[in-house]
C-alpha cells in the first residue's frame, strides 16, 4: 500500500467538503477568518474518522460531516494557542496566525465559532441514511469529552501551569500530551466505528490505537522540533533523546496489535502508524 498517495487522496476528499461547506455558508463577519483558518492543514483528525470507517466496512461518505467537524473543532483549539494570552505564536503552517491576520478580537470569535460550528456539523451526521441518532449522540459526547477539561483544554491548562520553567515530570508531560493532543486524537479514531453501530470490541480497538498513535504523533513532533524554549515540556528533553524515539516504536507496536480484530481490513490504519512513525516533517 502507498501511504503518502492513500492520505493525499484522503487530504483531497476532506478539502473538497470543506470548500463545499465554505460556498454553501452563509456570508458573515468572521466568514474571511473561517476560510482562512480551514484553508490549511495536514487534516490528520478528519482523516482518522474517515479511516475508522472504512476498515469497520462503512462507507466514509457516511462519517464526513463528523470529520469536518472535527477539524473544524482542531482549528478552534490552534487559534486560541495561538493567542497572546496563551502560547503567543505569530506563525502557522508557515503563515501568519489568525490573530496576526485579523486582529485579537476577531481571532478569538473565529475560534468560538469554529468551536460552535464543528459540533453542529458533528450533529447533521444524524440527517445521513443510516446513521443512528443515538450513535451521534455518543460521539458528540465523546468529542466533547477530548475537548472539554478532561481533555483538551485541561491539557492547555496544564501546559499554561508549566511555562513557569519548573521541569515537570514524566507522569506529568504524558498525561499533558494525553489530553492536549492525544485526547482529539483518540476520540477521532473511535467516531467512525460509533457513528456506524461497529462492536464495542471494535470500538475499544480502535480507542487504543488512536491513544498510541497520539503518543507517537507527540514525540516524533517534539524530536523534530528540539526548541530549547520548550525544554521542560519535550519528551526529547525530559526522557531523552534514546529513550524518546524507544517509546515512540512500542507506541507505534501497540496501536498495530490493537489492530488484529480487523484483519487486512486494518492495513490503511497499520501503514499509518509507521508512517507517523517516521515522517521527518
């Protein structure tokens, strides 16, 4: 299987919907800084809610507009890192960040709308033939979850905490990744297989998977990224260089294992492990 031509194509289909979405919008006040912030990105989240689909047998046309919503609710959570009261960036994506593009003021609607947004578009998954309300239901609880204080913004909290300079320790920066980026991470590999009423052996397989490939996604990030600012939240700075690129490989094993239940039905998602594994960007 040819992974980089896999998830182009997967890039392809999302930024199709996404540009659907954005001619069929209503015209606003913010809708410059929507299309500006959903106009970039590697669409990793969407892709995983795609993927838990199709290996469970689905149609992925049936999960789109939770896909959406999902990286609808990811670009939320990056304009408010973004922002000067938080991890004050003027660049992503090699662009400037939407406070920089739009002014403070707007960024931060921009982001409050996404956020809104993204959970209405995971809400329309109830209108797809079908696709059960009480599935939407659960994954709407569930996203919020890895959003919420127990997850995302918990994380940000917690990352916030740490920019005292204190080092923190290793349980410390492994639950902070856990809910930071983990947590989004993971309910997007489980939505595919809820929103089509897939085994709750299914379901767990796949928690787990996305739990180690969030892992991994993490660390490979933070080897790549050796910024002496972020020294004391960096799994390269806290458990070494070594042992850092030891965890991201049993990560990666685990989330392959907690694949067998789908047989070869599992390959595109196995193949992403590794790839996640060893990109170098």
């Amino acid at each position: 299987m040819d992974i980089e031509f896999y998830l182009k194509e997967k890039r392809k289909f999302i930024e199709g919907e996404i540009e659907k979405y954005l001619k069929e919008s209503h015209p606003h006040l913010l809708f410059s800084a929507f299309e500006y912030s959903l106009k970039a990105g590697k669409r990793f989240r969407p892709l995983l809610v795609l993927a838990s689909a199709e290996i469970c047998g689905e149609d992925q046309r049936k999960v789109m507009p939770t896909a959406l919503g999902v990286e609808m609710i990811h670009n939320f959570s990056l304009i408010h890192d973004d922002l000067p009261c938080m991890d004050n960036d003027d660049f992503r994506r090699g662009r400037p960040t939407c406070h920089k593009q739009f002014g403070e003021t707007h960024a931060l609607l921009t982001g409050d709308g996404l956020l809104i947004a993204g959970f209405e578009m995971i809400a329309k998954n109830s209108e797809i033939e079908g696709i059960k309300p009480e599935s939407v239901v659960r994954c709407l609880k569930l996203i919020a979850q890895s959003v919420g204080i127990m997850g995302m913004t918990g994380g940000q909290v917690m990352d916030i905490n740490f920019q005292t300079g204190r080092t923190i320790t290793e349980e410390e920066l492994l639950e902070l990744h856990r809910k930071k980026t983990g947590a989004l991470i993971k309910a997007s590999c489980m939505a595919g297989a809820i929103l089509t009423s897939r085994s709750e052996e299914e379901i767990s397989a796949l928690a787990v998977y996305g739990e180690n490939i969030g892992l991994t996604f993490q660390i490979v990030d933070d080897l790549l990224d050796m910024d002496e600012d972020k020294k004391n939240i960096s799994f390269p700075w806290i458990f070494g260089l070594e042992r850092s690129r030891k965890m991201a490989e049993e990560s990666t094993q685990k989330a392959i294992e907690s694949l067998r239940i789908f047989g070869d039905s599992g390959e595109s998602l196995i193949q992403l492990a590794k790839f996640l594994l060893n990109r170098k960007a």
